[in-house]
C-alpha cells in the first residue's frame, strides 16, 4: 500500500483526494460494526470514526502545508515513505499486529481493559520485530535471490540500520518484560521469546529439523500466555499443540519454496535433506493432524460458532491442498500466506 502511496505522490497534484476515500471506508466499517462477540472492541465506535477520521484530515493538510510552503519536496517525502516502508518490511510490522491481536482481543473480551491486553501483548510482539528485523541481517544474501523485494535487497535501509533496528527492539522487549511480568510463567514466556529469535537467528536456522520446530514452538507463544489469563479447561492446551503442527507444516512449505536459494547459501533444510515433494507431504500430514486434535475442544464445547470455524479450518486445508501440485512457485507462495486465515480463525477456540 505505501508503494503505491509513493508512486501516487510522484504523479498527483491533489494527493489529499486519495486520503479521503480510504477513511471514508474505515470509517464506515467502524460506523456499521455491531457488538458481536469478536467486535466487542467496536462498542464505543463512534468515538473510532472521528478519530480515523481526524488522522487523515491531518495527514491530508500536513502533506498539502508542506507542498505549499516548499519545505519539503516530493523527493525528501518519497524517501522518507520509503524508509517507513523500509522499517514495516523488516520488522514485519503487521505480522506483529496479529501476533499483538491474538492476545489482545481474547483478553479484551474477556474482560481485560484493551490497555492492559495491549500491553501483556507488547514485550512478545517487539521481540517478534526485532528476531524478523535480525533475520533479515543475516539472510540479505539469500533474499536476494528468493525475496528480492524486502528491505536490504531493495535498497530501502541498509544492512546496518537494520541490524541497529532489531537491537534497539530487542533490548526494548527485555526491559518491558521485566516491568510488566506479573508472574513466573509469564516472565518465563517473554524470556523464552526474546532468547527465542536470537537463538533462531545465530544456531537453530543451520540445522533443518530444529529450526522448523523452533520457529513454529515461537508462534505458539502468544496462546500460551492467553491460556495463563483465561479460566478455561485444561483441553484448551490442545490449541498450542494444534497451532505448533500447523506452524511447523508452514514452515516446512516455505522452506520447499526456499530450496534454492537455502542450497546457494549452504544452509541445510528438511527439503534438501529429505527432497521437496516428500517434505510437503509431511507438512500437510502436519496440518491436517492439527486441525484433528481440535476436535475434543469441539465436543467438549459444543458451540455451533466453533464447528463452523471447524469446518472452514478443514476447507481450506483441502483447497490448499488440491491447489498445491497444480501452481507455480508464485501461487504457492500465496497460498503460504492465505495461512494465516486458519490461525486467525482457529483463536476462536479460546473464546468457549
């Protein structure tokens, strides 16, 4: 989206035009939302239009200010998106945000002020940042060849603001981590997070197996620490144990998708180890091993929310599936990334 916001900006005379559509849009959605279970977060949403609203009148008027007074050029305005672009590429910002709103949202309507959610989520969601901003230190070389299109080999940030980027986060997560742990196992989590990605990006990444089971073991961090804070059954540990299979199985995709580029830079994978065709077969067993464990949560629940995401979860399970042998590298990537839609929708479990 901001890539396309700095071409805009390279050819329209009224950028501000463009800004109004989009909070128009956002602000409709926010008009509109009713108090479901998992809009809870939107019951005072009238105060949330006009404050969307009132960032992109400011936003529109800043630009319009600084283009008439001529302070700043469409040049210096262009390299400075392109240096936020830069940040949320390495970062992996909204990935972050998800990692943030899978604690946040549960916690919310639970009863958790959105604050105090936002900020349990915090210490885990910028040791997140920080490994994908140290990751993409150490992988520049092999991005050049399988991700051309992030932040080194773009050219959007060099290699060492990078480097001082995932520092600076990194540091930022220990500290919130020791002033915002209320308890041992909490602390525990944060710790185990934040040694976590230094850990993955300085030994596990060499070795195949270890590095995909440790890779998954860190997205399924942010449901242990939900689990901690709700009052639910103890088959609920069944859903970090379903999430761990499943974030394996992906991780064992993409590293089919990376074989290349991980053989030019000697690093050892499951899919140079064992072949690419076997190691997908392995990753879907995985996957669909995982939706199958959350079928005593389903029972046990008996809600008919859960067997509609039940069933939406095995769809698009058999889709990617079919769809997998039939595409070429760029629509199994897609498909890689659709993914997200089963862990999104699988944290409904922790809602019953």
């Amino acid at each position: 989206i901001l890539e396309a916001f700095i071409i805009f900006l390279k050819s329209s005379k009224n950028s501000t035009r463009a800004l109004a559509p989009i909070s128009l849009i956002i602000s409709f959605f926010l008009l509109i939302a009713r108090d479901l279970p998992f809009l809870q977060l939107f019951q005072f949403r009238i105060t949330y239009v006009c404050l969307v609203y009132s960032v992109f009148v400011i936003i529109g008027m800043a630009y319009e200010v600084i283009k008439k007074d001529g302070t700043m050029n469409n040049a210096l305005l262009t390299t400075t998106l392109t240096i936020i672009l830069g940040i949320l590429q390495t970062t992996r910002f909204f990935i972050a945000i998800f990692i943030s709103l899978i604690i946040t949202i549960p916690l919310s309507i639970k009863g958790f002020s959105i604050l105090t959610s936002f900020l349990i989520s915090l210490p885990i969601s910028l040791s997140a940042m920080g490994g994908f901003a140290i990751n993409d230190y150490y992988d520049f070389k092999r991005d050049y060849l399988n991700k051309p299109y992030r932040a080194i080999p773009s050219g959007k940030l060099s290699r060492e603001t990078v480097l001082w980027l995932g520092i600076v986060l990194l540091i930022s997560s220990f500290i919130l981590s020791i002033f915002l742990s209320k308890t041992f196992f909490q602390f525990a989590l944060y710790i185990f997070t934040f040694l976590g990605v230094v850990f993955y990006n300085y030994i596990v990444k060499r070795y195949a197996i270890s590095k995909t089971i440790f890779a998954a073991s860190l997205c399924v961090t942010p449901l242990l620490l939900v689990i901690q804070f709700l009052d639910n059954s103890a088959i609920i540990y069944l859903l970090p144990l379903s999430g761990l299979l499943y974030i394996t199985g992906r991780e064992l995709l993409m590293d089919a998708l990376d074989i290349k580029g991980d053989r030019n830079s000697g690093i050892i994978t499951l899919p140079i180890l064992l072949g690419e065709k076997k190691t997908v077969s392995l990753a879907f067993f995985a996957q669909f091993f995982s939706i199958l464990i959350l079928s005593p949560i389903l029972v046990f629940s008996n809600s008919l929310l859960l067997y509609v995401v039940y069933s939406l979860l095995v769809l698009h399970l058999l889709i990617t599936f079919f769809l997998w042998d039939n595409s070429n590298k760029i629509y199994q990537s897609l498909l890689i990334k659709t993914m997200w839609l089963q862990f999104i929708l699988s944290i409904s479990f922790l809602l019953i």
